[in-house]
C-alpha cells in the first residue's frame, strides 16, 4: 500500500484518477524530465534518467490497479479465480502473490501476514482465497504476466 501512496504522490494523482488522466500527466510529466531535453547536461541527464524511470514505473504499476483496467479485464479475471485453481502463492512485503493452474498469477496488495499465515494453514488454499482475498485487497495481474 505504501507503494501505491508514493506512486500517486509521485504523478500527483489520488485514486479516483481516470486512465485517461493517468495518460495525460505521464506524457506531461515525461515531456518536463525526459532524458533527451539534457544531452549537454551530464548531471542533469542522470537526475532524468532516474525521475523518468521512476514516472515509467509509477505509470504502469497505476494504470494496472485502476478500476477501469479492473473492468477491461473482469471476465478473464472471474473466469481465472472462479475456475482455476491455485498452483501456488508466496509472501513478501505485504504482497501476496497467487499463480493459478492456467498459468495466470495475480498481486494482492495490503495483504496482512497473519491473512497469509492463515491461507498458509488453510485445508484448501484456493476456497480460503475465494473467501477472504478475492474482492477484499486491490489486486493486478503480476507485472511478469504482463510482459508475456
């Protein structure tokens, strides 16, 4: 959740942000930092490099938890929770990551350890995740998924 605080903070956006208007101050906020404006400027083409990397990310990683990306995408995600299985699911940092059988895994965000510790005990990993992860935490497809 932290992440997603500075990401906001970061393009100067709060969550009830469009995708277009995410679109739009990503390309405005690239426009101001982008590499190539410092070609003479060593120092200053470093600082762009780094801000540009960091607006990239903070782009993607928005866009991929935004609610209109979220209905885009429901029918597959509905189809992947409501039919496959879970293949496996790791913990780190408040983000629970679940690989289902087809192949799909998903990112959890603000899970609690004692949530996991709990699935983790759980007879069955996937009815435990239908009753207590689907539908509670912002969710995205992993980001590995993505460049597929």
């Amino acid at each position: 959740m932290k992440r997603v605080v500075e990401y906001r903070r970061l393009l100067g956006v709060d969550k009830t942000a469009t995708l277009q208007e995410l679109k739009t101050i990503y390309r405005n906020t690239m426009k101001d930092s982008h590499p190539d404006k410092f070609a003479n400027d060593e120092e200053g083409l470093k600082q762009a490099e780094i801000k540009s990397t960091a607006v990239i990310e903070a782009y993607h990683f928005l866009v991929s938890i935004n609610p209109e990306t979220h209905q885009n995408n429901q029918e597959v995600y509905q189809s992947t929770v409501g039919e496959s299985a879970i293949f496996d699911f790791y913990f780190e940092k408040q983000v629970l990551k679940i690989q289902h059988f087809n192949g799909v895994t998903y990112e959890y965000l603000g899970v609690p350890r004692n949530t996991y510790i709990k699935m983790v005990n759980a007879e069955s990993p996937t009815r435990f995740a239908k009753r207590h992860i689907y539908g509670n935490f912002i969710y995205r497809k992993s980001a590995e998924d993505q460049m597929v």
